[in-house]
C-alpha cells in the first residue's frame, strides 16, 4: 500500500519528474492536435499545453491570459483543447463514437464558430448530441428533440 502512495505521488504531483516525462512523450502530438483545431475554429491565437498540464497562449507574438479573451475565443481554445484531448486519448486506443455537447455553442458563439463547429464535429463521424438553444444549427442534425422544463421537471414534448 505505501510503494502504491508513491507510485500515484509520482502520478500526480506536477513537480513530478516521472509524470513530465510521461507527457513529454505526447505534449508535441497534443500541441499539433490544438493548433489543427484553432485553425478549423478560427481562432488566431497559438495555445501550447506544457508538460505541467499549463498553457501558454500567444496571439500576435504576446502572452495573454486565458482571461483576457474574449468569450467567443475563450470558447473557441476549450473546443481546440478538448478536441485535442480526444485524439489524443483515441490514439492511445480508447476510440469514443460520442460526443456531447451541452449547450456550449450557446455561451457566446457566433454564426462563423457554430458552423466551423458543426463542420469539425460531423468530420468525426460517430453519435453527435448537441444541446442547444440555438436554431440556426437546424441544418447540420439529422433530428431534434425539444425539451421543455414544467414544474421542476424537464418533459420531451
């Protein structure tokens, strides 16, 4: 039980010597991923992840803090990263034939985000479940299902 304590220290401290060169190993392919997607998002800014799990993120050859964007782009950085993430975790062989979208395209997405979104997500082919109160993504689902909250409780109408 005490080598087992070492073994998830050495996992999951960031100073950990061992968990840095675990992820130098796939820091490089994660990076390639994000930069891919900010493009397709067009987003200007470059986001790098370091082996720390940090970024940094550069637009116009200057840091900015993650909270200095704008919502749109901020949004924009989360869908690059966690895309990437999701390839990431694909090529380490745990494939997933789902993605969930809830309500994200809602917080600040314009019309240019939306459809450079659905695009990228109807690219990765599999089950596409995107909640939203948004009726201009109509022409990129198969179907919808509206939901409606009544009392407390939330009905398919």
């Amino acid at each position: 039980i005490e080598n087992i304590g070492y073994l998830i220290k050495l996992l999951t401290s960031n100073n950990s010597f061992i968990r840095k060169n675990i992820l130098d190993l796939y820091i490089p392919y994660l990076n390639k991923q994000v930069l891919q997607y900010t493009e397709q998002l067009g987003l200007m800014h470059v986001i790098s992840i370091n082996n720390d799990l940090s970024t940094n993120i550069l637009y116009m050859g200057k840091d900015v803090s993650y909270f200095n964007m704008s919502q749109g782009e901020r949004l924009r950085a989360n869908l690059a990263t966690t895309m990437a993430f999701r390839d990431l975790v694909s090529k380490l062989g745990k494939n997933s034939n789902i993605t969930i979208i809830d309500e994200m395209l809602d917080a600040g997405g314009d019309t240019s985000l939306v459809n450079r979104t659905m695009n990228l997500l109807s690219c990765k082919g599999g089950y596409r479940a995107i909640i939203s109160h948004r009726s201009d993504i109509s022409d990129f689902v198969d179907r919808t299902v509206t939901i409606v909250k009544r009392n407390g409780f939330s009905i398919v109408e």
